[in-house]
C-alpha cells in the first residue's frame, strides 16, 4: 500500500491560550502565560501525530483559501504529511476555534465549522484515500457531505482493499446515532469518549453501550475514559480496563484524537490488543502535557519509553 496512514475528515485551525481563568469585563483585558497555534482535529491530530511517530500518513480533508487554511496546509507538510488530499475549498472558511485551557486541562472552546462540512472525496482519489494500511475516518457527525452516506462507503472500499479501518465521531445526542451507524458495519476500531458513547446510546452500562454498536456491526470498541483510562471490547470477547497514566495534565485538546495516532502506529507495528491500547493511550498523555494538539508527541521511541517508564493512575 501506499501510505501507512491516511486520515479522512476533520481539519481545524486552533488558536489556544493558557491558563484561562476569566472573563474580562466590558472591553478589559485579563493577561495570559501562553499563546500557540495548532493544526487540530480528529484527522488532523491524528494526521500529524501519528506522522511524527513515524508512519506514512495521508491527509484527506478540506480546508478554506484563507490565510487559516494556509497555515494548516504549511503546518501539515512541516511535520511530512503528504497534503495532496487536503481540499482547497473556495467557498469555505477553515474550520477554526479560539481555545480557552483552564489550569485544570479542561478548555471550553468557540469553533466555526467550516470547510469540514462541504469537503467531499470524489471518485476519482477515492482509491487514493484509501490506499493505506490503517483508513481512519474522523469527525463523523460534522462531515455534512460526507455524512450523507459517502463515509460508509470509503470505508467500505478500505475493508476491500484490506486495510483496518478506525472512526471517531462528534456527537452530543441519540439523534446522532443515525448518522453514526452508516459507517459502523465497515469499521474494525471504534473510538468514541465514553460521553460520546453514552450520548449515542442512551446508556449508562459500558457492556450495555458496547452491545449496541456490536449489533450495528463494530468488530472492536475501544472507549476512552478521561482519567479513567480506556475499555477495550471485542466482538469476540476480550475485554479489559486500563488505567491512565499518572501525569500534570496541561491541556486535553486532541487528546483522544491523539489517541487515534497511537492506535494507528500499533497497529502497523502489528502490537497485541493490550499493549495497542497502552500505546494509544501514552499517546494521549504526552499530548496532555503540552499546550495544543499534539504538542508533546515527539517521536514513537519517545513515546514508547514514555509508556514503559511512567506509572498509572491508582484507581
């Protein structure tokens, strides 16, 4: 295949500060440590950590021509992604969002949508967008064009082409469900948040929610839990919890979609279910420690090491 990875979906423009502690007043002004931008996403994360871990990555997605889309289409290719499925849409803006980090890692946000919702891949680099080993569809429930039925089947042309394919989503209620459940017969890994998944079913049971999309045609869910961790549960019966790592959380921006990352890189690497996980999840933490997406994802040696050399949360 040609790429190790490619990530379809969405790309958004991130400017983050830190640490958020208030609202000024009237036209005041309150005074902050740091400011960064950062390509982000939960393709675009995804995109450029797992990049940076080594894997031959293809991003698909769209953008605005403006100077937002420049700079994601700059900041992509310094990190050695390959952009040629990066969409310059005319009559878009970039997907974009001011981040406010709290000390606390949590960061309430204001996002503009964008370019991600009128993207779409065409027939013709369909084969493209697929012709890698790990297909990874981020995003659904905010790929307008792409929702209506064209995801489904680009993840259904991966599982033709032999790759394993991996989703993550946006969704706030049961209604989004329909919505989620026309890609979910051709997904290998399914990664929602546990809010995410509990808002999909209705559910509070972790078993119970797995169920669910099991019957909607998921061979693996794979929750992640915050603090708490990950779940892990296969159509064919294995299941377990992992703790997180013990780390000083910075900011959880990308966090999950971080997480994508590292599922892709141990997947390629052909790592087993537990250490797969374990990897993905070191990948989120470094992430965590830094402030924007992927921020401190450096390279797999220093996330492998990372993963063997910290220690976990005491549950």
């Amino acid at each position: 295949m040609k790429y190790d990875y490619s990530s379809i979906g969405f790309y958004t423009f991130d400017c983050l500060g830190w640490p958020f502690t208030e609202v000024p007043e009237g036209g005041g002004a309150v005074f902050i440590e740091e400011l960064t931008l950062a390509v982000s996403g939960a393709a675009g994360t995804a995109a450029i950590a797992a990049s940076k871990m080594g894997l031959k990555t293809l991003a698909v997605g769209g953008v605005g021509r403006d100077l937002m889309g420049d700079w994601v289409i700059a900041r992509l290719k310094s990190f050695g992604v390959d952009v040629s499925g990066m969409q310059r849409i005319r009559t878009s803006r970039t997907s974009s969002s001011i981040v406010t980090t709290r000390l606390d890692g949590s960061r309430p946000a204001l996002h503009m949508k964008g370019a991600t919702g009128d993207f779409y891949v065409d027939d013709c680099f369909l084969a493209t967008a697929v012709d890698a080993k790990v297909v990874h569809l981020g995003g659904v429930g905010l790929m307008d064009n792409m929702d209506s039925g064209r995801g489904s089947e680009l993840l259904q042309a991966a599982k033709k082409n032999g790759s394993i394919t991996t989703v993550d989503v946006f969704a706030g209620s049961k209604s989004d469900l329909k919505t989620v459940k026309r890609v979910l017969p051709f997904t290998d890994y399914f990664m929602p948040s546990i809010e995410e998944a509990k808002a999909l079913t209705g559910l509070t049971n972790i078993k119970d929610m797995a169920a669910v999309f099991f019957d909607l045609g998921v061979a693996c869910c794979i929750f992640t839990l915050g603090e708490a961790g990950a779940y892990y549960h296969s159509r064919n019966g294995d299941c377990f919890n992992l703790p997180a790592f013990d780390i000083k959380v910075k900011c959880t921006c990308g966090c999950g979609d971080a997480f994508n990352a590292g599922m892709a890189v141990a997947s390629c690497r052909g790592f087993d279910p537990q250490t797969a996980v374990r990897f993905a999840q070191a990948t989120a933490a470094l992430n965590a420690t830094g402030l924007g997406s992927q921020a401190g994802v450096v390279s797999f040696e220093h996330t492998w090491n990372f993963m063997l050399q910290t220690p976990t949360r005491k549950s």
